[in-house]
C-alpha cells in the first residue's frame, strides 16, 4: 500500500524537517557545532525539508534536484529564504560543467539524505563532490542499507502484502520483477523498483568506495531503528547494539538507516 506522505508533498516536506531537525542536523553539529553562515548544498533536495532547520540556523544553502517539479515545490515551501538570496534552488546535475564552474570548492557541508542508494555510479559521484568541498568541507550521507528489510523502497507498492513483506527485494531480479507484475503493480512503481535495486548500497559497498576516493569517515552511526520512522509510523529511533553493528555484512540485514560524515584525506 502506498503510504499517506507518498502522495501528501507536504506531508512529507513536514516529516523532512521534523527528521533533519530532531536527527540530521545534531549529528552534522558533532562535527559542525556552529553552523551559521556555512555553506551547504543538498544534492537530491526535494521539497526541502532537510535543508530548513539549516537556513534557519543561518547557512547559506544551495538546493539541487533532476527534477524541476520538485524544486518547484521546494521554492513553495521555502520562498521566504528565496529574495535574500540566503537559499537557492536549481534544477540541475552537478556534473555540468557550469554548476562546477560557480560551485567548486564552495561547500562546507554537501548532504546526500536517502540519496545515494537511488545513484547509479555511486564511485563517481562521491569522487565528484571532493571538487565542491571546501578546505574544511564535509559530506553527509544517510541511507537504509540495501539488504535491510525493506531496502528495496517495497513499501511503496500499492499492493498492501507487497509493501508489508520484508527482504523479498532480495530475489533474483526476474523472480523479483515477475512477482511484481504478478499482484498487479503499475508499470511506473515496477521500473522505479527495479531501478533501486540496481542501484540500492550495502554498509561495505559504500565505506570500500569511500576509502578507494581517498576520504576518511570522521563519524558514522547505525541505526536498528531510522529515525524517519518516529514521523511516519511513530515508531521511536534505536541505535543498533554495538555486538550486531560490529559484524561484517551481517549488520546490513538488521540495520535500517546508517548516518555519515566523511571527508578527504
């Protein structure tokens, strides 16, 4: 079944700043505990949820999405921050050539939330955004790890049995996509879920490419419970239990959102 904040776009803006308010934000202030008048991009921003707690902790942000609709209804959300040019929204892919004309070297903080499972050539774009950092600039990144239980973003199924059971991403992709078809999902919902897992990162995928582009991860957390989860199920955040969070691989099926902070070396 598809859920209320998959078609409430303000629904879900509002989840967005509750989650990067109450969760995204302190976590970046561990390594930016002064955040006023830094520079911030969001790559894959959306509606711009994630980047309202910053603008109103006085960043200047940059907001970037493939998709003009989605910016257009950011810039519904956000107008006020719009005229003062404390806020801009492009729709655009930051591998132009122009984008990394104006913004290399720019960024303090570059965020990637539920993001960079959805990429299809995740070594490129995080080797990329090491041209948009800043001398002192960072990258967040939280995602669900892709052999989670619902890793596969099924939960947007219509079908109520398909978006409840977990792991089923997991079969081979013609047993998968046949499965699909077979409880009757639109063929929009089947290629966008196909698309994910092509493109869906383990926990080990994701820290291996970040140490083959010389970064270093400067904070990490598991999660057994994703905070997003307190404003769409009101299910509270856990951090996962440091034994399960130590094992290789393993922890990829019990972890359901991880958050990082990375940095060149």
């Amino acid at each position: 079944m598809s859920l209320e904040h998959h078609k409430d776009a303000t629904l879900r803006y509002q989840q967005q700043v509750d989650n990067s308010r109450d969760y995204v934000l302190p976590f970046i202030q561990q390594e930016f505990p002064q955040l006023d008048g830094l520079r911030v991009m969001e790559v894959g921003c959306g509606e711009g949820g994630v980047l309202t707690p910053l603008l109103e902790k006085g960043c200047q942000c940059v907001g970037v999405d493939l998709a003009p609709a989605r910016i257009e209804l950011a810039k519904s959300y956000l107008g006020n921050y719009l005229p003062s040019g404390q806020l801009r929204l492009i729709a655009k892919n930051i591998y132009d050539v122009d984008f990394l004309g104006e913004f290399r070297n720019s960024f303090d903080i570059i965020i990637l939330k539920d993001a960079i499972e959805h990429i299809p050539d995740q070594e490129k774009i995080i080797g990329h955004l090491k041209q948009l950092l800043s001398p002192r600039g960072q990258v967040y990144f939280g995602f669900p790890p892709w052999y989670m239980p619902h890793g596969g973003h099924q939960q947007i199924c219509a079908n109520r049995f398909l978006s409840m059971v977990p792991y089923i991403h997991l079969l081979p992709r013609p047993l998968y996509k046949g499965t699909l078809r077979l409880f009757g999902e639109e063929n929009d919902i089947v290629s966008e879920l196909m698309d994910v897992k092509s493109t869906g990162i383990s926990i080990e995928r994701f820290e291996k490419i970040v140490r083959r582009q010389q970064y270093k991860i400067t904070r990490r957390r598991f999660y057994m419970i994703n905070p997003i989860y307190k404003y769409k199920f009101g299910v509270s955040a856990r951090e996962q239990f440091k034994p399960i969070a130590a094992i290789p691989f393993v922890r990829n099926f019990f972890t359901t959102c991880m958050y990082y902070m990375i940095k060149p070396e």
